[in-house]
C-alpha cells in the first residue's frame, strides 16, 4: 500500500514501510498537525492522524468520498493527554520561575513563592483536567469551561490570574478566541501558556502585548508550523518556545506506530 506523509513524527519507528511523494499515487495519508486536501489525492484510501486533535482531518468529506479516518487508540491517547499535560505544567512552571535572579552578579530577585500564584486552565477536557490536578500540587488553581461556567465569568478568572494555560480545540467558535481584548484582561507580568493550538490566540494582538513588555507567553503550538511569525525576534524570556512537542514522548510515538500499522492492516483486510 503506497503511503503519502506530511509529518516527520514516526520516523524511525516505522521499519520496512517505504513512503511516496507523488499524492497522485497515494493510497494513505499519514498526517500530522498540517491540513491535506483530498482533491490532491484521487487514489486514497485512508487517513491516519497522527495525534489526537481532528481539526485538520476533513472527516466528513472523507467520509462522504468513502475514505476511512484512523487516529490513536484509547491507550495511545491517554499517553498523549498525559503527556502533553506534563508538558503543559513543565510551561507554566518556567514563566512562573522565569525572573528569579542573575547568575553572574549572584543577584537574586524578588519573588512571591509559588504556593501564592494563581494559575487558570481555560478548558478542562482529557488535557486541561489532568492540568489543574497536577498543578494543584503547586499553586492555587481556578478553571473556565464553557460547558460548566457563563461566559461572563472569564473575565474576571483572567484579570487575577498570573497564568493563564489553554486547553481547548481549535473550531469556527474558537479561532481567535483570545484575542487583543482577553489578552488585555491580563494584569502585567501575567503569563499565556498554549499547548493546545496556536490559532485559538490572535497572533498580532500577542505581539503587541508581549514586544511591550507588559506580558509573557510560552507556546509550543504557532499559527503556522515550522513557524516562521513576527514573534519569533522577541526575547527568549518574553517568548518561550518548543516545535510542537508537548506529547511527543518515545513511548506515544511508540505506540501511534502500532496504530498505524493495524490502521493498515484493517485498510488491506476490507
């Protein structure tokens, strides 16, 4: 079965699997986070994501072209939300800790202690629900879901929050959704963690914040990938980043690995 991939994320762990360039050939796409268009791909079978997010995956025109859609198993996912919500705390925790002191003058920095700071997860799904229990642990934790809280509500979250962490799918409701005004909302020196998509927060509107100095920000997922934005000449402690790799720990890859060879092993069977 000829394979077509965007993704470089199972490299190495696919031994034996040889894959096409030519989409004109393509019985299987295997994708990361970047959008495919099935008009691209006349001889296609399956699509398989490599990661639990579906909002590059057009499922409904797959379907619809009788196209089968495969994405990691149970297991696997739960390694992904796991990690990625490790990750997510791993973030938080260097923006809190991002101004502690100079090594070369052995200055040390004013700072209030950890236990004292307010984190708000926005989204308490598979990932952001694992983020506030293990950052319980540390400081004071407060969540928004619009599922269970008033839209009203965010605001004020937001105002005394010293970090604010987001865990929500990217959706026509959701694009932008952190836009120039909830950015706004954040009291100075407060910090924006994303792990979740890099288009739920508007992209000029944090430039603006954070090259004024008034905000920090770390991020692992960006509006385009490899990102290449205007945010990129900011200073590393303004502007933490990672190329996308909250979740990518061996034994998820590991795992996806295995998906994807009885996502084609099913593909071959039917």
């Amino acid at each position: 079965m000829k394979i077509w991939s965007n993704t470089k994320t199972l490299d190495g762990y696919l031994p034996g699997i040889q894959l096409v360039a030519d989409k004109n050939e393509a019985e299987v796409a295997l994708v990361g986070g970047k959008a495919i268009d099935l008009n691209e791909f006349p001889r296609l079978r399956g699509i398989f994501k490599t990661g639990v997010g579906r909002d590059n995956v057009p499922e409904v025109e797959a379907r619809r072209r009788g196209i089968h859609c495969g994405f990691p198993s149970p297991a696997t996912a739960a390694i992904i939300y796991e990690e990625t919500a490790s990750f997510a705390c791993h973030l938080i925790l260097r923006c809190l800790y991002v101004e502690i002191g100079d090594f070369r003058s052995w200055a040390k920095l004013d700072r209030p202690s950890l236990s004292s700071r307010e984190v708000l997860v926005v989204g308490t799904g598979q990932i952001g629900g694992r983020v506030a229990k293990k950052m319980h642990a540390f400081a004071k934790v407060s969540t928004f879901d619009i599922a269970t809280h008033p839209p009203t509500a965010l605001k004020a979250l937001v105002s005394r929050a010293d970090c604010v962490t987001l865990h929500i799918p990217l959706t026509d409701d959701t694009r932008g959704f952190f836009d120039a005004t909830k950015l706004a909302w954040l009291k100075d020196g407060a910090a924006l963690v994303n792990t979740a998509r890099g288009a739920i927060v508007d992209e000029e509107a944090l430039h603006r914040e954070l090259a004024a100095g008034r905000l920090r920000a770390a991020f692992d997922v960006f509006w385009q990938e490899p990102y290449q934005g205007c945010l990129l000449g900011l200073p590393s402690e303004q502007f933490i980043v990672s190329p996308h790799v909250a979740s990518t720990c061996r034994e998820f890859i590991a795992a996806t690995a295995g998906d994807f060879r009885n996502f084609l092993k099913s593909l071959e069977a039917s």
